[in-house]
C-alpha cells in the first residue's frame, strides 16, 4: 500500500491492511453504516464493528476498550 494512494481505498481495505501489520497493537472500532451526516440520531440506532487481529487476545482488546471508554467518559464528557 502506498501512502499516496490511501484516499483510493475502502474503509474495509484500510481494516484489512492494519489486521494483516504484525506491527499493529490496537483496536479498530467504526459505524457499521456509512456515516455521512453529522447527525447520528438516536442512540439506538447507532451500531459499531469492532476488529482487532492476533496480537491482542479478545480479553485484552475488551479491557483495552474499557480503559478507553473511562478515558472518554472522565475527561470529554462533562456536560
């Protein structure tokens, strides 16, 4: 993949890349729709998809996104 050519690739096709890295250590979460207004409407029908590839095992990915969630709730949820 050549960096000059990332805006010609899906959002699946960048997912599938970053899996493949054994370099990469994270998580990937996105809408499971396209997401092209600013408006995301009621909670309810917001709906993620969440990868992460073998270099984190499913518990560590899942304490790895509770560590984020308190990170986001704590400091950008104030009001």
């Amino acid at each position: 993949m050549d960096s000059h050519d990332l805006a010609l690739y899906t959002t699946p096709e960048l997912i599938a890349e970053l899996m493949r890295r054994t370099t990469f250590l994270g998580v990937v979460v996105h809408a499971d729709g396209e997401q092209r207004t600013a408006d995301w409407g009621p909670a309810a029908d917001r709906t993620f998809k969440v990868h992460f590839n073998g270099n984190l095992c499913p518990a560590r990915a899942s304490r790895l996104l509770d560590t984020v969630a308190e990170h986001l709730d704590r400091d950008h949820c104030e009001g």
